[in-house]
C-alpha cells in the first residue's frame, strides 16, 4: 500500500453503476492507491447516501468519507443527526457530512421546499448541538419546527461538516459555518479563484482562522488512458448533464458567453434525450453534442497523459485550493494519475491534512 495522500479525493461509483456493490471493489482500490478520501454522491436509484456510506466505513480502514453531497431536507434532523454520529464511530473519525442545495425544479417535483442559505446555517446549528449531547427543546427556525430534539447526553463529538457551495452566497455561509468546501466541476481557474478568495474571506470575517476551512476543487479528471467513448461521456457527458440541471448558474458563475447554451436547449439531438445525459445519451448522440460546446467550457479538466493530468492537478493547488477531487473517473482508472502525482507532488506541502476530508489540520 502506498503512503496516503490525504489532499486527494475521488468518488465512489462515478457516474452510473449497475450495482452498488461496485463500491466495495473501488473503496479497496483506493486505499490501495493512497488517496485520501472517497465521496459519495447521491442519486434516487441504487445510490442512497446513507446505505453507501455504511458500505465503505465497513470495508475502509485509513479512507477518509464524505456525503457529496445530500440535501438536508430529505430526511429527519434526528435520522441525519443520528447517521452521522454513526459513521463517526464507525470509521473512527474518518466522516465529514456533506450537504447541498439541491436542483431547486426537482424539489419543487418532490413536493419538497426550496433549500435556504438561512435552513442550512439553522440545520448545521441543529446537528453540531445534537452531537454534543444536547436536549432541544421547542425549536422554530429557518430549518423547521421541532418540539424535542435530542440524541445521547453523552454524546461529545466533533463531526466536520462540508458544504458543495456554487454561488457567492452559499461560498460565503461555508466560510461562516462550514468546515470544508466541494466547489463544483468545470470552474475555470478563475472561477476557482474567486471562489476561494470568498471562501476565505467569510471565514475571516466571522472571526474563523479562514484556514480552517478545507477547499476542494472537483477536477475533471479524464486521462487519454480511458477508452474515447467512456471520455466522451465523462467529459461532454457530464457538462452537458450539468447544463441540463443548472446550466444558468453554471455559465452565470463561470461568466461564460450564454449564447452556446441558448443553442444547446434549443437542438433537436439534446431535446430529444430522456433524461440525464451522461446516462442515456448514445455516442452519437455525445459526439454531436460535442460540437455544441465551446472548447473553453470543456478546458477546466485534466485530460492528456497520466502525466499531464498530474500536472493540471498540481496546478490547481496553485489556484489556492487545499485538495483535489479527481472526479469523473474511478479509482482504477485513475491509478495512472495517482502513480504520475506521486513523481512531482511537493515534498511536505501536505503534511497536516488528516484522513478526515474537513478535519482539523493536524498539529505542526
């Protein structure tokens, strides 16, 4: 087994598996590859959240955790509450709890209200109290009314919590409140930039050591090693699903041209498609869709050799970020990268970053 790098990530079942079994396999890859931390997305179909972690704190010993994400309004405070204290014990320390918005049409579908800046604040304030053992008694605020809330009086845990942030408001509540950060794909440098920068300023400006909140770049990471058509689907595939869910908030914060997504909703190919892109659409229909995108919204991607990927991963700890995801890929087809990583990553840069992908750094 390979030292630990605990400033990288990957995700577990990337993209669209066909048994959730495949997580274990992958957990025993990556730990086996030294990455430090795998996260787990959730889907309504074989990828609920809460069964998938259970799955990889069991088979893990040294992986750090992380929901990335699940939305709070899915489910009870004191079921999320309770699921996280878990886990923490499970993986002895190993957890973070990652949360997100949502795609706001599909809350409105699920009969689900809208997730707020101010709900997620009061539900974060909600779980840290519980964690510590505490009697809630009748709450009423932005995340909802609760006469009694309360899990164990012995409960003393310090559970980091984690934000997938897009926007200047919701970057500014993980500075405040959050203990780490997943920015989203595709950002260009700029965008990274910008978004740090905020991250850190709102931690500053609450009275936060704004180091203390761990950034993660999700990082397309889509080597010439995976076969073309599986690239196709992890690189135009996943834009293009992106575009489908949110695609004015993704060219509004990278401040990107919008005419080419006018083009993209209106094409006959696209319209034609039933449902998420990357899952359904065929070569074909990927190979055309590629013609509908700028170059320039495809390039924030490590793509190329083992060893030009490696290098674009280092580059972006130069944009100011503390860690990497390497999304899009799995831990096999990622091994290539990791080994190139391993040739030029810098010498104690990362030396205080625990398992925990939003731990505490670790004493100098």
């Amino acid at each position: 087994m390979h030292a630990r790098l605990n400033e990288l990530g990957c995700y577990g079942l990337a993209g669209a598996p066909t048994s959730p079994r495949e997580l274990l396999g992958e957990v025993e890859v990556a730990e086996t590859l030294g990455l430090g931390s795998m996260f787990l997305s959730e889907r309504f179909n074989i990828k609920e959240v809460v069964t998938l972690s259970g799955a990889a704190g069991a088979v893990s010993s040294d992986l750090g955790i992380a929901t990335g994400v699940t939305n709070h309004n899915t489910r009870h405070p004191l079921v999320t509450a309770s699921f996280a204290t878990t886990m923490h014990r499970l993986t002895e320390g190993r957890f973070a709890l990652g949360l997100g918005r949502g795609i706001a049409p599909l809350q409105n579908l699920y009969g689900l209200t809208p997730i707020t800046s101010a709900q997620m604040e009061d539900f974060v304030g909600l779980m840290r109290r519980l964690w510590h053992g505490e009697m809630i008694f009748n709450h009423a605020g932005p995340a909802g009314a609760f006469p009694f809330l309360h899990l164990d009086a012995t409960f003393d845990e310090d559970i980091p919590v984690m934000l997938s942030a897009f926007g200047p408001k919701s970057l500014e509540l993980a500075g405040r409140v959050f203990d780490g950060v997943i920015l989203h794909t595709f950002f260009t440098d700029e965008t990274v930039v910008r978004c740090v920068d905020t991250v850190r300023r709102a931690a500053d400006e609450a009275g936060r050591d704004p180091a203390s909140v761990r950034v993660w770049s999700c990082f397309a990471t889509v080597g010439d090693h995976i076969p073309s058509e599986h690239r196709l689907r992890k690189t135009v595939g996943r834009l293009a699903t992106y575009l489908q869910g949110y695609g004015d908030l993704l060219v509004e914060t990278n401040r990107w041209d919008p005419a080419p997504l006018k083009r993209f909703r209106g094409d006959s190919v696209v319209g034609a498609i039933p449902g998420a892109i990357d899952g359904t659409a065929t070569a074909d229909q990927l190979e055309h869709i590629a013609t509908l995108l700028p170059d320039e919204w495809l390039a924030p991607a490590a793509t190329g050799s083992p060893d030009q990927c490696a290098a674009a991963v280092i580059d972006q700890f130069d944009l100011g970020v503390d860690a990497v995801i390497l999304h899009g890929a799995t831990p096999t087809e990622l091994a290539p990268v990791v080994n190139a990583y391993r040739s030029v990553r810098p010498t104690g840069r990362f030396d205080r970053l625990p398992a925990n992908p939003a731990g505490p750094l670790l004493p100098a």
